[in-house]
C-alpha cells in the first residue's frame, strides 16, 4: 500500500519484493527525486516481464498521449506467453479523465502491474485520494544535504565496499546533490580503486578530477577560519578552471546560512546530531562550523550577507573585473578589508555604470 506516514521512502523498501517477484497490481510513485522512481521502476520491468516477450508485454506510455479510458484498456488486456505484463504511464498528472481509472483501481488485473508516475500530483484531486490507498508506492522527495552522505555510503556497500565519511562528504561537495551525477561518479570510484575495499579521501580527490585545495569545501573552511590569503588563492584557482563567480557566491552564502542557523541553536543545550539534523549537514562537519563560529559573530554574519548580495548585483550589473569582486567580497566578509581599496572598488563600479 502507499505509504501514508510522513517517513521518508527509500529503494531498499521496495527491492525485495520486487526480487522475490512479489509484484503489486499497482503502483504509484510521484515526487522530484526521479533517479530513486527510475531505480524502482527498472526493478519492475526487470522482474515482471520475460525478456524474451518485452515487445508483447511492456507498455511505456506518456500522460499527454493517453486518458484515463487508454489506460484502463491497456492495462485490462492479458499477457502473451508470459504470467505478467507490465504498463507504466509516465507523467500520469497530464492524463485526461484520470478520474476514470477509480473502477480498475478497484479490481485491477492479477496479471498486470500498472506503474504510475508523476511529478506534483494535485493529491486533493480524483483519483489520487483513491490511488493513495489502493497502490504501493509514495513520494520520493529530494534529499536533505545532510541525507546524502549516508545514501552514498550505503551505495557502496551495495557492491561490498566501503567509503569513508570523509570520502563521502568531499564527494557531495564536488558533485552535489544529483544522485544521478553521484552514482557516476561512485562508479568510476569503484573501477578506479580496483582490489581495494575502501574509498577514501584520496581516492576521491584523484577520481573525481579535482584537488581537495580548490573547491568551494576547501574554501568555505578557510573562510571559516579567516584564511584570506589561502581563500584567495583557492578562488583564482578554481575561476582559472572555469567555476563561475556566482557559483561561488552561493556556496558561501550556503556556509553562512549554516553558521546562522547554528548561531542560534548552539545556546540551547543541543547534542552534535541534534545540531546537525536541524541545519541538515552531515555530523562530520558540525564541530568544524562550531569552530568557526568562535571567527564569526552574529553582526559579522549579518555583515557578511551583506556583502555577498553586494557582490552578487556587482557581478551583474558591471564590467569590472570579476577577480576584484571576489577579493574584495573575501576581504569584506573576514572582514579584513582596506576601506580604502573598497572604496576606491566602489568608484571604479560607479565609473563603468
């Protein structure tokens, strides 16, 4: 049945049954994390239809293509040379006269598996109050920052390896949160290190392509601890190899959201998992944003939101050399700036306006 508790679904809940070809009548997945949808579905398709009769017994149709009238039809007719065939209508909110379907829902096909899949569904409207109850499936929803280091762990344990938490928070810092973009790169990972049962911190900084030195994780650590001189050089390097200033802006504007968030939580007696589940970052980095609020006060971290959106309207608004922008904004939020030289910044800007 759908899950009709807020707990937060996962591929693992629904494998087994599918691998014991313990298929559901009916299916019904929605939610922005389609890598995960996309996971289960091959599952589906895998098990519930013979190889050899796909092209009598899979039936991929679109939302915009079909109505509910198509779909109770396609779904009623019977298997050719095999127990089970398997329909799945992607874009499901885009079917007309959706409302249709209610009846089948009611007595579906044993020898159908229907998948339905959407994106944002409106669940007040027929027939997903319905659908809700008479499917297996849910919402897979986008992961927390924090949830991705974990799920990256248990991926690899999925091929008898392992990767360490180190390992697993660069790797989210380099690639972010599409899981698509981190399963291939754990890929190369597990092809990279070859005999070997661990991934760690090295293995990542030479797969991945990119030197632990120069990311916005290395960044934000030195601007946490008001490195300027080793943050500037990490922001050239990294606007060297094509990472765009904006980019960049908004990675720091992440850190200091974080540090915020934490300004105000730390008074009140919070564990470190605590801490870390209310700001959504893995408990591996907790300690090192504590540290760094002991650099930052509350007005400094008000200061600092200040100067990003500065520099983020410079950025778009002017022809002035990026490079400064950057510079100055390191200077401005360590708050090691020369009021001279940023007034003089400032001029320049005016000047090309």
């Amino acid at each position: 049945m759908a899950k009709g508790s807020k707990e937060k679904l996962s591929v693992e809940m629904f494998l087994p049954s599918i691998k014991r070809k313990e298929l559901a009548p009916v299916y019904f997945f929605y939610g922005e994390e389609d890598f995960l949808i996309d996971e289960i579905v091959d599952a589906i398709i895998t098990e519930g239809v013979d190889a050899g009769t796909k092209g009598f017994n899979l039936d991929i149709v679109h939302g915009g293509e079909v109505d509910g009238k198509d779909i109770v039809s396609i779904a009623s007719s019977f298997p050719m040379m095999a127990q089970r065939r398997v329909v799945v209508v992607k874009d499901f909110d885009r079917v007309a006269n959706k409302e249709l379907l209610e009846s089948y829902l009611e007595h579906p096909s044993s020898s159908t598996s229907l998948v339905l899949l959407a994106s944002k569904p409106d669940m007040r409207k027929r027939p997903y109050p319905f659908l809700k109850k008479s499917s297996a499936g849910g919402e897979f929803s986008r992961l927390y920052d924090n949830e991705i280091p974990p799920w990256i762990q248990r991926r690899v344990k999925l091929f008898k390896k392992s990767i360490t938490p180190e390992a697993a928070d660069l790797l989210q810092a380099y690639v972010g949160n599409s899981l698509r973009d981190v399963v291939n790169q754990i890929e190369k990972l597990l092809i990279a290190i070859g005999p070997k049962s661990t991934i760690d911190l090295q293995d990542v900084e030479a797969v991945v392509g990119v030197s632990k030195e120069f990311t916005v994780f290395e960044l934000s650590k030195m601007v946490g601890e008001k490195n300027i001189a080793r943050s500037m050089e990490i922001v050239e390097r990294m606007m060297e190899t094509g990472e765009s200033p904006q980019f960049i802006i908004v990675m720091l504007t992440r850190h200091y959201i974080i540090l915020s968030k934490l300004h105000e939580l730390r008074s009140m007696g919070k564990s470190d998992f605590e801490l870390a589940s209310a700001v959504r970052v893995s408990p591996y980095f907790v300690k090192e944003y504590l540290s760094h609020l002991r650099n930052y006060s509350a007005v400094a971290i008000e200061n600092a939101f200040l100067a990003l959106a500065r520099a983020d309207r410079e950025l778009k608004s002017s022809t002035t050399d990026a490079r400064l922008v950057m510079d100055v904004l390191l200077c401005e939020i360590m708050g090691q700036a020369s009021v001279n030289a940023v007034q003089q910044f400032r001029g320049s800007v005016k000047t090309t306006e």
